[in-house]
C-alpha cells in the first residue's frame, strides 16, 4: 500500500501542470463595468516553464481609461478590431482546463474573470483554487514590498523585457517570482530509487568539539560599562557584573 501511495504521488508530481495567469483590464472595477483587454496564460510543467502559452487582446465594448492607457500602452483605437470576449472564452478554457492558475493578486483577476464569464453564462473559476503569489510573498516576506516589481528586483529577475505592463510579459516575469518563492528551479528532480543511496551516511563527517572559547571585556570596557550603568536604577546588569569580575 505505501509503496502504491509512493508511485501515486511520483505520478502526480511528474504531471503537475500549472497555469500562471494575468490580465489587462479597462479600469480597476470591474462592478463598474470595467472589462479585459489583455488575457495571458504561460504553462508550467513541475514548476519549469514551458514553450505552450495563451494570449489575446479583447475588445471591452468599452473605453479604456486614461491610467490603464498609460499603464499599458493600449489604446481603444488598438482594441477596435480585437474579438470580444465571448468569441475568444472556449479557447481561453480549453487552454486552462482544469489546472491551478497562479495569479499575483489572484483576487483582482478572478474577479474580472468570473465577471466576464457570468455575462456569458459560463462556469465560474473558484478564488480557493488559485496559486496567489502575492499571499505567498507576503507570509514569505512580512513587511517587505510585495509588488511583481518588487519581487523581481529582490529575486534579480530581469525586467528590462517589460517597456509597459502586458499580460504576457508580466506572466513570464511572474513564473520566474513564483519559482524562487518555492525556494528555486529543482528541474531534473528524479524520483529513482535505483539512484539514491543514503545521504546521511554519504555526507557523515568527523565531528570536532572544541572547547568554548571565552571574551572577557577589557579594564576599559568594564570602567566605561561601569559609568553607564551608574545613571541607572537599581540595574540588575550591576549586581552581575560584580557578581562575575
């Protein structure tokens, strides 16, 4: 049995499939009435990009905002001869099947995603099933910048593809952040029992024990730690000091 559950599991991590996932869109709300103009998906296979990806421009029906414009260099007049979502949304989901999409941000894009789908009558994508980055780096990183920038400048992901933000560039970007989120590229990982030996004993080294070295503060540092602790009261450090020299 536990030898089944080792092979059910080396099965599913040789075919993990991943879809990392971004869009463009004409404003910032969608209850709004904002839409899409940007859709792109880039696959992963065991955590490694490869050549098979998604991307198309959508017509919104609607204009673009002047920040969106200048965010990502597309114009209505760009976005005129685009098919509407609707046209384009079976080989969206055919592209995506059933894999988990990876989303910075997963909630902004869903929500846009499942707006889109629901005018249409489509099946909606559930927030829960979505990889988040951002959540990630935020539990990775407490307090630290989390923006897809951000996150590349700390991981040295090269940037200089990207003049505004598209879905496509941003996806190779955010696949190369998600990556060095999981602890880094593992590519080549095999699961061959008939490779492996035991580690510990391969790396068993000799352990030395040396005895504790000791740092005992100068005359000086003493008289100075001395002045200091005389403007304090009743200081505990006192009553060891004296207790230790």
């Amino acid at each position: 049995m536990v030898a089944l559950k080792s092979l059910q599991i080396m099965k599913f991590l040789k075919n993990l499939r991943e879809i990392v996932l971004d869009t463009e869109t004409t404003g910032l709300d969608f209850a709004n009435g904002d839409r899409i103009v940007d859709i792109a998906c880039v696959e992963l296979i065991n955590h490694v990009r490869t050549e098979n990806e998604y991307h198309v421009y959508i017509n919104p029906e609607r204009k673009m905002s002047e920040e969106s414009v200048r965010i990502t260099g597309i114009t209505d007049e760009f976005l005129l001869d685009k098919p509407k979502f609707k046209d384009i949304v079976d080989d969206f989901l055919n592209f995506v099947q059933d894999s988990p999409l990876v989303i910075h941000n997963a909630k902004f894009d869903i929500d846009f995603l499942n707006s889109e789908l629901q005018r249409i009558d489509k099946p909606l994508f559930k927030l829960e099933n979505a990889v988040d980055t951002l959540i990630i780096a935020r539990q990775k990183f407490p307090g630290a910048a989390s923006s897809l920038d951000a996150l590349c400048r700390r991981f040295g992901v090269d940037t200089s593809i990207r003049e505004v933000h598209g879905a496509l560039v941003d996806c190779y970007l955010l696949a190369e952040v998600y990556i060095n989120l999981l602890g880094g590229k593992q590519a080549g990982l095999v699961f061959d029992e008939s490779k492996t030996e035991n580690v510990a004993v391969r790396h068993k080294k000799e352990r030395i024990y040396r005895e504790i070295r000791s740092f005992p503060p100068s005359a000086e540092e003493l008289s100075e730690h001395a002045a200091f602790l005389q403007q304090l009261n009743e200081a505990m450090w006192e009553k060891v000091i004296k207790s230790k020299f």
